[in-house]
C-alpha cells in the first residue's frame, strides 16, 4: 500500500512540476506581443517569456536556427524554427516583423524566441 501511495505521489509531483516550467501558451505571447511593439534596446529591460513585436532586418546566419536580427537601436539572436522560416520565405537580408518570447539566460545575452514572422515593407 505505501509503494502504491508513494508512486501516486511521484506522478502528482512530476505533473506539477511540468507544468510549473511549461511557461506561456502562444496565443497568451501573442496578445502581450501586441501591446509591447518595441525595440532590441528595451528587450534588456523586460522580463524572460515577456511577448514582444520587433521591426527590423534578418542580417545573419548564426547556426541552426539562429539568426541576427537588428533594428536602429541595435542587434539580438533570434530563433527562427525551420518550417517558420520556410513558411515566411525568408532569407538573409529580409525586412521582417516578428512576434516572440524574451528569453533570458544565466550565462548567456537574451535572445528572441519567434513564435510568428512575416516579411515587412519598410516605406
């Protein structure tokens, strides 16, 4: 009986705690993306899995999926799922808006997850 309890009290534990690190859904980072239009400078100030709206140009290739991206006020990673990039068809070089997730590291700068792009003309 203790074995059975304790093996429910495992399987409670584990599922909280997945959700505790399970972070926003899209559409939760999509609506706080609309209100937070602002630029890779005052991406530093915000706070990990804060939405956000940027307008810039896709400059370099990184690695994988990881891209530089820069607007007048300066440059941040960003990363950009394949089927996104595909999706978009984008390449190095585009004029883009993007909506994502700040997310901030312990030993490394703050970068940019993409949830949504499209390629922007600038006027």
């Amino acid at each position: 009986m203790k074995k059975v309890l304790l093996g429910c009290g495992i399987v409670v534990f584990t599922g909280l705690s997945t959700l505790t690190w399970a972070g926003k859904d899209d559409h939760v980072l999509l609506q706080e993306a609309t209100k937070n239009m602002v630029t890779v400078s005052q991406v530093a100030k915000l706070a990990d899995e804060t939405g956000v709206t940027l307008t810039g140009q896709i400059t370099k290739h990184l690695q994988s999926d990881h891209y530089e991206f820069k607007d007048r006020s300066g440059t941040i990673s960003v990363e950009i799922d394949d089927d996104l990039w595909r999706q978009a068809g984008l390449k190095v070089g585009d004029h883009v808006r993007l909506v994502g997730e700040v997310d901030t590291h312990r030993y490394k700068a703050t970068d940019i997850e993409v949830i949504k792009i499209e390629k922007y003309t600038s006027r």
